[in-house]
C-alpha cells in the first residue's frame, strides 16, 4: 500500500504542472486556476488509492479542475464581471471555458483544445521565474505552482510561519496576474531560462546544505529540484546549460549518504567515507557531465559539474586531481564574479600550492567583501570565508588564529550542525 501511495504521489506531481499550464492557458486566470488544480490534486490523492489510477489520469486531473475553476468563476459575481469586461476586449475564441467534463469537437478527452504537454511545465517555469519577483518570490512560487508542494510544505523548508509563506505567494501571484501564459520570445528566451536555472539551483543549494535550521540536508527539497531540472532537460535535451546543472546536481547529490555522521553531524568532504557514496549516481552525473561540455562553450553549470566529477571519480581524498580542479576554477572565477566560485578557488590554490597561498586569495576575498560591505552592496559577515580561512591556517599550524576563525563562523552561521561542527573543531585545538 506504501509503494503504491508514493506511485500515485509521484504521479500527480509529474502531472501537476502540466494541468497548471493548461488550465492558465485555456482560462487565462493563474491564481483560481492554481487553486482549483491543488483542489483536484487533494481529491485524486483521495479517491485513487481507493477506486484505482484512471486510465488517463492528467485527463482527469484537468477535468476535475476545470470543474472547480468554472464553479469558482460563477460563483464569484465580481470576479465574473472581470471576465465579462475582459471577454469584449479579447478574441471570442480566445478563453472559452468547456462544459465540465466535455470539450468542443476535436479538442480531445481534457475538453481544453490542444493536448497539454510537458511544454506547459517549462512556459509555467518561466512564469514562476518572472523578472518583476524577488529571488525569494520565484523560488516560493516555483515549489508551489510547478513542484506541487503545499504551502505548509514550503514554509516548513524555509523556516519560516505558514502564513508568512501564504502572504509571500499570494504577493507573487498577484505581480504575474495578466501575463500572457506563453514563453518568451527569442529575444528574451536566454535570459528567462537562465533565471529559471538560477532558481532551481537556489532550491537544491537550499536542500543538499540547509542555510538556517536544525538539519543539514533537506531531502524534499533536493530532490525537488533535481526532479524539475530533469523535466527541463526533457524538453531542452540539447542544451549545455540545463545538462551541466543536472550534472551537477547528481554528482552533489550522490554524497549525501555520507555527509553526515550517526548524530547528524556534519563530515567535510576529505573526511567523507567515499565507500557510502552512491556510485550510480557519480555514474550518471560524470556521463552528464561529459555530455553537458559537448553541447556547446563551457559555461558556469558546466565548469562546476566537471569539477563535481573529478572530485566524486577519486576513490581518496588525496587521489583528488587538485591541478585540474584548479585550471577549471579560473576559467569559471574568469567567466563569472560569483564568490562561492572565487571561495572555491581559494581552496584549490590552498591544495596545488599550499595554504598560505589559499590564505594570501583568502584575504583578498576578505577584503572585497569587506569594501563592497562599506558600499552597501554586502550585508553579514560570510561564515563560509571564515570556516575556510580556519581550515586553512589550521594546515599552516596557526593554531591560536584558527581556533579564532571557527568560533567567528560557528557564531555567523544560522545552521546548527554546521555551527556544532565549527565550535569541536575549535574545541580539539583547545586541547
């Protein structure tokens, strides 16, 4: 019964956001259709478990849905003058709403004209990822609309009150209403899906390492995200951008089962027990990763995916190919400012040269956040400079200044077992 629950559970998120789309498609409504899909969504949940999966179950999911929607729509009189002011401004074909359960000739068994498709999920991402919202906006939106999670869900894995996540959706729903739903033109197409990318980036970073909270790892949401970049590659099968951040994504992911110790306390990566590393996913990770170079010019997911690689290829810490790692880390801190990869770097340099080489870029990386903090560009101090610089001159034998350092970073960070991890290591050099 358990196997078959989670059959069914994966089911109706893989068809989620493809009843979403076809719904806003045919309606034109986001935040109503929305509801009205998580409403179907519930009922299926229910009902299949007793009564069998349908035969066509995203058929029945949008003509559940849009049963829901057209009962909301009547029975909301203000919300139905809307449409009627709305209908004398658009096509008389352009938002015709079906019978319940029937659809007008040819329009096939969803009774919403065209077939919907896994085209909907990448036009729906592109929605969630609009330029008018806030990172924090997209990323909410993204795990609700098209990741099928509830609010309370999403609330719990960012910490915060459900009714403050509830407020930050509905916010962000009301910034898209009006947005034609259809993808964006050649023009703009590059940089949407680059946001989109970055958003499914910032979900899996927020699951494999939790910023704030009790736990390190955050399964839903990892795993959420690797789902949804597999559903992009799906429908971008040649583009280097989504196969190198799926690379990625597998590569990291597959470390996971040793991350952590029985405690749940954190194991840095040169003291992980690479045996429990799950080698089919290193498989398909380095696969991707190949794959990902050969579709184009290097770009940032590519760079990072192929230095994932040669860090999860060796069986040792010590057989790392450090000297390759750090050639792939010039050529992305070249390509891009962004400073978890010049961090990166440091630690590289640290490992080809030694570590008063990594403390000399340590510093300089110090510096430049400290003057972008003076400009008003960069607020808090970065725990993760000062959990390097203390790993770094723990190396050199600096051990009073290094005890320093991971007591600043224990005190920076809002994760508790990175915080635990930081204040031993300071402790065993007390000793």
């Amino acid at each position: 019964m358990g196997r078959a629950t989670d059959d069914i559970e994966d089911l109706l998120r893989r068809h989620a956001p493809q009843v979403l789309g076809a719904l806003v498609r045919r309606y034109g409504h986001f935040d109503p259709a929305e509801d009205s899909v998580q409403e179907a969504l519930i009922a299926a949940a229910e009902q299949w478990p007793r009564d069998g999966i349908p035969d066509n179950p995203r058929g029945w999911l949008i003509r559940v849905a849009s049963r829901r929607l057209t009962d909301r729509l009547r029975s909301d009189e203000a919300r139905r003058r809307r449409e009627e002011t709305a209908a004398a401004l658009t096509p008389a074909d352009a938002f015709v709403a079906p019978p319940p359960g029937e659809g007008p000739a040819g329009a096939g068994p969803s009774g919403l004209g065209r077939a919907p498709s896994e085209d909907d999920t990448l036009t729906l991402l592109f929605l969630c990822c609009h330029p008018a919202l806030s990172p924090a906006a997209q990323i909410a939106l993204t795990l609700r609309a098209v990741g099928g999670l509830t609010t309370a869900e999403i609330a719990r894995a960012h910490l915060v009150p459900e009714a403050t996540m509830a407020q930050r959706i509905s916010r962000a729903k009301r910034a898209v209403r009006g947005t034609q739903f259809r993808q964006p033109d050649a023009r703009d197409r590059d940089q949407r899906l680059a946001a989109v990318l970055q958003v499914l980036y910032l979900i899996f970073n927020e699951g494999y390492t939790a910023t704030a909270g009790p736990d390190l790892h955050r399964t839903d949401l990892a795993r959420e995200a690797i789902r949804l970049t597999r559903a992009v590659r799906r429908l971008l099968p040649h583009e280097g951008r989504v196969t190198g951040l799926l690379a990625l994504m597998v590569l990291t992911e597959a470390r996971t089962p040793a991350r952590t110790g029985p405690d749940g306390e954190l194991i840095p990566l040169d003291e992980q027990d690479r045996s429990l590393w799950d080698r089919t996913a290193v498989a398909e990770g380095t696969a991707l990763a190949e794959e990902a170079l050969a579709q184009g010019p290097a770009g940032d997911y590519q760079l990072q995916a192929a230095i994932a690689a040669l860090h999860d290829e060796a069986e040792r810490a010590e057989d790392t190919d450090w000297p390759q790692i750090l050639a792939l880390y010039d050529l992305l801190v070249r390509r891009s400012p962004d400073p978890a990869a010049a961090l990166g770097r440091a630690v590289a340099v640290a490992m080809v040269e030694g570590p008063r080489a990594g403390l000399a870029e340590v510093e300089a990386l110090a510096e430049t956040a400290g003057t972008a903090g003076r400009s008003g560009t960069a607020g808090q101090r970065n725990h993760r400079l000062d959990a390097v610089r203390a790993h770094l001159l723990e190396r050199a034998g600096d051990m009073t200044a290094a005890r320093t350092a991971y007591r600043a970073a224990a005190d920076a960070t809002l994760s508790e077992p990175e915080a635990r991890y930081l204040r031993r290591r300071a402790d065993r050099l007390d000793g």
